[in-house]
C-alpha cells in the first residue's frame, strides 16, 4: 500500500475536564441578533462528545461553503436524533475502536463535557442562567454568532486515536475554522502523536487549532499537546468564588454559606492542577502558550444528565467544571472571535496576537501566583500570561509564520525525512541540510543554553497603524549578556504591511541554569518579558 506512510496501534487518550468572559474583558455582544453579523460566517469544530442542539434563533443561512452534516445510524429513536439547525451544522460520531458507547451510538452527548466546552467557545446568550440559583447571569461563550460542528471521538472517558484521526479529516473537509480539543495523553514525539499530526493538516489548511494543556500539574515537564502548530492552553482561576455546598460545623457556630463572591481576589491564579512545562518534546519552545480560566467554569449542561448539588444528584442545564478542558474553550472561543474580525489572518498571526497581549498581572496588579510554590509563577506555569481576548484585535505588532518553517525547526531538531513525512502525509517531504541559523518564528523565546554564544531572529509584522513607531530593547538576566539589533523592512503587500526583523545575541556567562529575558511584542513598543533559557 504505498498511501500508507505509517502504520502504528491507536492509543487511547481522554477528556480534560458566565462570568468568564467578563473577567477575560469581552465585552457582551450589543444584541442577541445573529442576522448580518460577520462571526455567523466563523464555524468552531470540537473534537469532544456532541452538545445538545443550541438555538438558532435569527440565525441567517449556513455559510454555502460548509461540506458538514449530522449523522444518525440507522434505528435511531426519534428521541436520540441529533438534527442540525442554523447554530449547531454538524454532528459527526466515530468508533473505530469498538469501545462500548454507553446510552448513545450517534453524536448525542452521554457526559457532558462536549455541552459543556462548546457552549464555553460559542454558546448562544441565555438570560438568567445558573446551577440552581448559584452564579446567575447572561451565559455565553466567546463567539456566541459562530456555528458549532461537533466530531464525537470519546465514549465516556475513552478517547481512541482512530477516532481522532478521522474526527480531524472530517473537521478539516467540512471547513471549520477552529477546532477545539478538549482532550490529550502522555506526549510524544510528533510524528506518532495523532493529534499533532491532524493539527499541522489543519494548521497547512488555515485552521486554528487550540489543545489542551494537560492536568497533571504542578509536576515540572507535565504539559502535553505542545506541538509549536498547537495552541496549548494552561488553566487559571477567575475572579469568582463559589461556595456551591452549605455546610454547618457540628460546634453550629461555623457556617459556610451557599453563594458567590465577585470580585474575589488575587485573580487569576494559575491552577495547581494544570499541567507545568517546559514541554518534554520541545523543550526550547515555551508551553504552555497561555492561560484561561478553567476554574469553577459555568456552562450548559445535558438535562438527562444527573450532576450533584450539595451532595444530592439533581437535574440541572448548568453546571460548574474545571480543568483545561474548560481553559481551552476560551482560547477557542477568543479565536474564533478574532477570525470574525480579521479573516485573512493566518493561524500564526492570530495565535501571536493573542499570546503578545496576555496579561502577566493580576486583579491586585501583583505578578500572577503559582499555588504550588506561593511565588510568582513562571513562564513554564503561564505562558506569555492570561489572554485578554478584547486586545488581541490590535496587536500592533505579529509574528507570522508559514507552515513549512514549523518541519523546518523539526528537522533542525533532529527528525529525520520518514518522521517528516508522518506528520505531512506527504511522501516526498524530506529535510533540507540543516540550517544553523534558522530561528522559528514564534511569540515568545527559549534557548538552552551550553556555554556558546546563540543568535535568535524574530520578525513581527505591523498590523496596527502603518505609522506606528516600534522601538526594540531587551533586559538583563542573571549569568548572561544579551545585545539585539533591530532592522526595519518595509515591502509592498495588500496591506502594506511592514516588518521588522529584530536579532538578538545571547552569550553564555558559565551559570548553567541562568535564565534569560526574552522578547515580547505589545502594541506602541517592543519590550523584554521573562522567558526562561536553561542549560541542560
């Protein structure tokens, strides 16, 4: 079979599981109209467990390019059927695996946690909701106008690697947007990670692909999804406080109130439970990306589903859940938001954006806290910081990068031309001869440092105002000596865009776990934020 470039035995991986977005900066959309808005045109894939159907009230037509539809196996009970609507565009089941299916053998969701991160990306507005009177307000999620497609690849908790793969061909040929993955196991090198292997088949296509990073933290080296491609969201805490138990100490001098604080501070906090870098595969690239909150998030719920409330099983349409898998969503969300807004921005261009407006401060304006240590958490807890999906529509400055240069930095990293070809599918994808002056173009900077001098090149693109003024400076950093140049370049393109190549010296001063300040863009300069370099 000469198609066929690789043949290895699917593993099973599994889920990671509105005020939010309020805390996050976005604003409430003005009206609840669909009709006219550009978001409509913006379809948000979930590779997850199907949602029930989401209103799709004043919905205008489905975008004439989407190739999607519902499936139902024959039998069905009309009660089970999942239909498309204006909102929801496709509902997509896999079972490769044969796993047991639990109640459902088509797309409907059997646990909720499909419900419950795609009303977190792009939920329609429902006035007056909460989980039985707790956190009541407007629920929505990031792009409430855009369509949903949901690609079920988990059964309970089982998530098989066939049905990833096919869930990612289908979501890729329907023409989603985003995709969001809610989902992940132990990392691996790309070329057998089925994830990172469907999200660069995405990414080649113009599709935004945000993971989650994994819940295994506080460990050093836990996150996962870290393909530099991927999106890898850690989880955060938001300023909210639910206190969702009554409870009375037996003394019945202590009481503990059933309710909500806000604004509830410090906040954000990272999350113990959220996974840690520096990634084990990629080591000299930051992960995770970015933070969202992935605490105490409320969203819908299946009603057939029980949930628990002060320890009684009850029937409700929202509920609270944490983990990245709530994070991820947001990012999801944030993107699909962006794309509504600038549709011909690349992949690269919009995962910049977001990552180079991330805040590092908190609601106190103290440095964001790590739980697990009580000190300031690192660039290997947070990423560039919590996304701040409001200022990511103007950047200023981004970096943008093409597809190819991500197998490029794979094979400057040591994959060979049978690996490369896994990951593209193509069979007559080879590595060039190494290049030693090649830098991936990403939003933030690491270098393992071994005692010699490095040089890194970033270029940023201007996207903001075309007579912007951007200026270049760097930090210092105990053990080391850094010196940069900056050069501006201007060339004609539709948009007139210009870019800015900026060089960055760092030279080795003998501490061999010395930390380095490494570039970071934010809108009207170019500044220095810490980003983490460790001699091995």
């Amino acid at each position: 079979m000469p198609e066929v470039l690789n043949i290895y035995p699917s593993k099973t991986l599994h889920s990671l599981t509105t005020h939010s977005w309020d805390f996050l900066g976005l604003a409430m959309p003005a009206k609840s109209s669909h009709a006219g808005s550009p978001s409509t045109d913006v379809i948000v894939g979930l590779l997850d467990t199907e949602s029930e159907s989401f209103k799709d009230t004043d919905m205008g037509p489905v975008p004439a390019r989407w190739k999607g539809t519902c499936v139902n196996p024959p039998g069905t009970k009309a009660n089970e059927t999942v239909n498309c609507n204006k909102k929801l565009v496709g509902a997509r089941y896999y079972n490769g695996a044969k796993v047991s299916t639990g109640p459902y053998k088509n797309s409907r969701d059997s646990v909720g946690h499909g419900t419950h991160t795609s009303s977190t990306a792009a939920g329609s507005l429902v006035p007056h909701a909460s989980k039985r009177g707790l956190a009541p307000g407007t629920a929505r999620g990031g792009a409430p106008n855009a369509r949903i497609a949901m690609y079920k690849v988990c059964w309970t908790d089982s998530c098989e690697e066939v049905d990833i793969a096919a869930g990612f061909d289908d979501a890729i040929n329907d023409g989603v947007d985003v995709l969001s993955i809610s989902l992940g196991g132990y990392p691996a090198v790309y070329s057998v990670d089925v994830i990172a292997i469907g999200a660069y088949h995405a990414v080649e296509r113009g599709i935004m692909v945000s993971c989650a990073g994994g819940n295994s933290g506080p460990f050093t080296g836990s996150v996962s999804n870290g393909a530099p491609w991927i999106f890898t969201v850690g989880a955060s805490t938001i300023d909210r406080e639910i206190n969702e138990d009554a409870k009375i100490a037996a003394n019945r001098k202590s009481r503990i109130l059933r309710g909500t604080t806000i604004p509830y501070k410090p906040a954000p906090v990272v999350a113990e439970f959220s996974s840690r870098g520096p990634h084990t595969i990629s080591p000299d690239i930051i992960k995770p990306d970015v933070t969202a909150p992935g605490v105490e998030i409320l969203a819908a719920w299946p009603s057939n589903i029980p949930d628990t409330d002060n320890g009684k099983e009850v029937f409700v349409e929202y509920t609270f859940l944490s983990g990245t898998s709530m994070a991820c969503p947001h990012v999801s969300g944030t993107i699909a938001y962006l794309k509504s807004i600038h549709p011909t921005w690349s992949p690269a261009a919009i995962k910049s954006a977001v990552m180079t407006t991330a805040i590092t401060k908190d609601n106190t304006n103290k440095t964001i806290i790590d739980p697990s240590t009580n000190k300031a958490a690192t660039v290997f807890d947070v990423g560039n910081g919590e996304i701040q999906p409001a200022k990511a529509v103007d950047p200023g400055l981004v970096y943008d990068t093409d597809p190819l240069d991500y197998i490029t930095y794979l094979c400057n990293s040591g994959y060979t031309s049978k690996q490369i070809q896994n990951i593209t599918g193509d069979s007559s994808s080879k590595c060039p001869k190494n290049d030693t002056s090649f830098s991936l173009n990403y939003p933030s900077i690491a270098v393992l440092l071994d005692g010699s001098s490095k040089t890194v090149e970033r270029t940023v693109t201007n996207v903001g105002n075309p007579s912007a003024t951007y200026t270049a400076s760097v930090g210092s950093a105990k053990g080391i000596s850094i010196s940069q140049q900056a050069e501006l370049h201007k060339r004609r393109t539709e948009a007139d865009l210009q870019r800015h190549r900026l060089r960055q010296g760092i030279h080795n001063g003998g501490s061999p776990s010395a930390e380095m300040e490494a570039s970071r863009i934010s809108p009207g300069k170019m500044e220095c934020t810490l980003c983490a370099a460790r001699s091995p």
